[in-house]
C-alpha cells in the first residue's frame, strides 16, 4: 500500500507533465499562498521558540516581539483566507485574475518585511530573495515578476537606505545584545539564519527538480517524435538514414536491410477508407516490432512501405525473419466495423550489406529484390543474389 502511494506521488511530482509549470497564474497564485501560510507557521514556531526559550530569550528585542508576532498571524489569516475564496471562486474570471496577480505581490512583500525583521542584507534575507525570484522567473509569466520586482526593489532600496543610515532599526526581531555583538560567531544567530532560509531552499530545490525534470521528459519526447514516425510509431526516414550511416561507418559491421511493400494498399485506402488503411499500417508495424529483436530497427520508408535493419544477421537469418513477418502479416485479420474480414499481405525484398559498400547500394538491392518479388507474384520474399539470375518472369 505504502509502495502504491509513493508511486502515485512520485509520479504526479516528478513525472507528470501537467505538474506546476503548466498551470495557469491562478493554481500558482494558490500554489504560492500555501507557500506563504507554511512560511508563516514556521515563522511562529520559530518566535515562540526563540522568545520563551531560557538560553536564547536574551538574544531576542521583546519590545518588538508583539509586533513581528502580530503581523506573522496576520499574515497567515490572509493567505489562509485566500487559499478558502479561491476554492469558492475558481470559477470567477475576475477573482482568478486578482488571485494571479495579487498572491505574487502579497508573498514578496510577506518576504520583504520578514527579511527586514532580521536583516535586510543579511545572508539568509539576500540568499532568499535570489532564490524566490529565479522560482518566479522560471514559473511565472514575465509582465507579472517584472511587476512585482520593480515594487520589491523600491521597497528593498528604501528599507536597505533607511536601516543603513540608522533612521530604522536593523534587524528589529534581534535585541541589542545580538546586533552589537560578532553576530556571525553567534549560534542563535546561525541557527536563526538556517530557519528563514531553510524553508525557501528546501522549495526551491523542489521546483527546480520538478523543473529539470519536466524538461528531460520533453527533450526525450521531442527527440523521440523527431526520429519516429507519428502514425505507425516506429522510426522514420530520417533516423533509419542516420542509423545506416552509423553501421556504414564501422568497417566489419554485418547487417541485412529488408524492404516490404503491402501489397495492393492503395485498393484498401480506395475500397474501404484511409482509416482502415491507416488502421492496417499500424497493425503491420506491430507485427514487424514483435516479430524483429530488440537491437533491430523497425522503420517507415515511406507510404505503404517499412524498412528493417537488422544486425549482425547473414542473408539466410534475414531471409528466415522476413519470412516470419510475411507469414504473420498473411495471417492477420482486420475486423471491420461492418463486420467484414479484411486480410492483406507484403513482398520482401532483402538484401545484405556488402564490405565497404554505401547504405544507397545496400538499399538499391534490396528494392530491386523488393520489384522482383512483385514481379514473381507479390506475397513472397526474395533476396538481393536472386537479381543476378534474372529469370525476369511475367508479372
């Protein structure tokens, strides 16, 4: 049950495409006030911690206590509340739109004022701040975090102008003990930087793994859909060029190419309609990637037309393969929705690639072989050494 779940979760956080970076401004808006509600609740945890503890009391301002504890309550009814109208409204345009514009606007200033409360440049407040806008800048559309920072560097520039020149108090959570001591060899104060910063990196390494993950998969679908064919799924002209190519490069490399041609296709798309033709390749293409091994490729060369290569194959193992698929496809039966039997069969041309001979001459002799199985009656396999006998018998 336990392994279940885990790979229901692991598969909606790391292997969904849908997951965050897809989502509409609104999902990430109430994404981002569940952010901003934790944050707030560790943030209390933290005070109440920090304030009530014999050891570390002294290192905290109480005068400023109620206020930071006040505003951090405050805070987390607002996003809370957001989080409930925006379950209630989902539905609303214009509250989808506030929510979207609105909760990015509200968490950077959440994270302002608390950077401010215990230091603005310090190393956890700059740290943080860099982190939540490489987030906003990968997940969020561009007018919104260039809204927001414009807004958020004003309002940093003006905190960071009047702490620096003492007309506000530095670090206001932090007692006077603290900030006029060696912070920076103070365990409060190191263990204190941990605990704001702690939370947005442990996010931020999330997304960013969602981010890269999400990626991956659609550089592998990209490069999949670019090497495969899209109605049969099995590789296209291109990649069976580019794998030819990789045998011809090595030397002693054996491989067979197998061309077949289904016969009388154009009757099918004619009589019966290209959806059952196209229902019909893509039954052939099965056939041949059940029928073929692993390291084998299985390719579209063009309309009715496949292509196999298959390595490290002499001519009578390749000759005994493109029987075995010949067979199969003879025997297969296309059940229509008229309740009609269809059946169709394929001509085999094959031919094995010689010592130092090009991929277009390896290709040229199997469809010749390939036009001498059509002459000699369709539904059959011939080979490549069979062109020298010519025998060129009646159609």
């Amino acid at each position: 049950m336990i392994s279940y779940y885990w790979g229901r979760f692991k598969f909606h956080l790391f292997e969904s495409d849908n997951l965050i970076i897809t989502w509409p401004n609104f999902d990430k808006g109430v994404l981002l006030c569940f952010f901003g509600a934790l944050c707030q609740v560790s943030a209390i945890k933290w005070y109440l911690f920090s304030c009530y503890s014999k050891d570390n009391r002294v290192w905290i301002n109480h005068d400023f206590f109620f206020i930071r504890i006040s505003t951090v309550f405050a805070t987390l009814i607002i996003f809370i509340a957001l989080i409930a109208l925006s379950y209630r409204y989902k539905r609303n345009a214009k509250f989808r739109k506030f929510v979207a514009y609105f909760s990015p606007m509200f968490f950077g200033a959440v994270m302002i004022y608390a950077g401010y409360t215990v230091g603005i440049y310090s190393p956890a407040t700059i740290a943080g701040f860099v982190n939540i806008v490489l987030i906003g800048l990968v997940f969020y559309s561009r007018k919104i975090i260039y809204g927001m920072a414009v807004f958020a560097s004003i309002f940093t520039l003006i905190i960071s102008y009047l702490t620096f020149n003492e007309i506000i108090r530095y670090a206001p959570v932090f007692s006077d003990t603290l900030t006029h001591s060696e912070f920076y060899h103070n365990p409060f104060w190191i263990k204190s930087m941990a605990e704001v910063y702690l939370p947005i990196l442990l996010v931020s390494i999330l997304f960013f793994e969602i981010l890269l993950s999400q990626w991956r998969r659609r550089e592998m679908k990209i490069k999949k859909m670019s090497q495969t064919d899209a109605l049969t799924n099995v590789f296209n002209r291109r990649y069976i060029g580019e794998q030819l190519s990789t045998l011809e490069s090595k030397k002693k490399a054996t491989y067979a190419v197998v061309l077949l041609d289904l016969d009388y296709f154009k009757k099918i798309n004619d009589d019966y309609g290209h959806e059952v033709g196209d229902e019909v390749l893509q039954r052939v293409a099965t056939i041949l990637c059940t029928t073929t091994r692993i390291q084998d490729v299985v390719g579209r060369f063009g309309g009715e037309e496949f292509i196999l290569i298959l390595k490290d194959q002499n001519l009578q193992q390749a000759i005994e393969i493109a029987e075995r698929c010949r067979k199969i496809i003879e025997q297969e039966e296309f059940v229509l929705e008229t309740g009609e039997t269809l059946k169709t069969s394929a001509s085999f041309g094959v031919a094995l690639a010689q010592e130092n001979a090009k991929k277009e001459h390896t290709i040229r002799m199997a469809d010749r072989a390939l036009y001498l199985a059509k002459q000699r009656g369709r539904n059959q396999v011939r080979h490549y050494l069979e062109l020298e006998l010519n025998l060129n018998p009646a159609v």
